[in-house]
C-alpha cells in the first residue's frame, strides 16, 4: 500500500458516531478532494467504563 496522505475522522459523542460516515463521504466529495484516491481505510472502535470512540482512517494518495 503506498500512499502519501492520511485523514482521520473520529467521534465520541453517540450522535456524531452515527454521523460519521456522512463526515466522511462529504470530505471525499468536497471540490478539494474529489481527485484523490483512496488507497485504503481503517475503522477502529475503542472504549472505556464511560466513552466509546469510533475513528475512520483514510489512506490517500494526492495529485
């Protein structure tokens, strides 16, 4: 895998991990990123007695 950026999303809050994936396909979307190419992604939940976290990592390449 060879790529040359990462972005990471992440949530703790219940209502912003249901939104997470609507976070993510918006940056892909966004006129910035449209020429990007996604090379892989890592979806990684941790918790404790009291927080839950939900983080999407995206391995990119930029033009």
């Amino acid at each position: 895998m060879v790529y040359n950026s990462i972005k990471v999303f992440t949530a703790t809050k219940a209502r912003d991990r249901v939104g997470l994936g609507e976070s993510v396909t918006r940056w892909i979307r966004d006129r910035e990123n449209v020429d990007c190419e996604i090379v892989n992604a890592k979806v990684t939940q941790s918790s404790d007695k009291e927080f839950h976290c939900l983080t999407i990592t995206l391995f990119y390449n930029r033009p």
